[in-house]
C-alpha cells in the first residue's frame, strides 16, 4: 500500500493563488505573525473536520473553492456547508480517477 497526500491528489491546488513576495523581517512584521489569526486557523476553527491539515493545504483549497463559486477571497466570517461537501467530492473524484474508491 501506498501513501497518498492530498498534493498528489490535488495538484492544480498548488497554483490556486499566485506567490507572494514575502516581506523582510522586522520587529514589527513579527508581531503582527503572532497576533494575527490567519486564514489557515479561522478555516480550521470553522472546519474542524481540516484540523490536521497543512496550513497552506487548507488555505489553497479555501481560495480554488472560492475561485470556482465566484466568491470573495479571503478570511470565511462563518461556516458554509458547501466547501466541505465540494472538499469531500473533490477526493472521492481524484480517488475514483486513481482506481483507489471501492
């Protein structure tokens, strides 16, 4: 048996949101890191269900979703039960196409 990880299930989340420039490091730029919530945190506080994924994982599949709804990007204010009805489709999809569902 092999292991599968969801970026060899999902590949064109890796280009869902182009790279940013990462600023330089200040003390300021630093502080704001650690008081910020993120992305990645509000979408796993609001999908516990995501808890134990990769932070960036969880946020590429929150921005594709929201690209392919025609949705604003950006921090969910609360929970729709449509992203992870479209997170569960989307890997049994990729789990049908790779003759893994049975």
């Amino acid at each position: 048996m092999t292991a599968t990880t969801l970026g060899d299930l999902f590949p064109q989340m890796r280009h869902a949101v182009a790279k940013q420039k990462r600023p330089g490091k200040t003390a300021h730029h630093s502080v704001s890191l650690t008081t910020r919530t993120g992305t990645a945190n509000r979408l796993k506080e609001l999908y516990p269900e995501i808890e134990s994924w990769h932070p960036v994982m969880a946020t590429k599949a929150w921005l594709h979703w929201c690209e392919l709804n025609n949705l604003k990007a950006g921090e969910p204010s609360r929970r729709d039960e449509r992203f992870p009805e479209y997170l569960v489709s989307l890997i049994r999809e990729k789990m049908t196409e790779m003759n893994e569902w049975r």
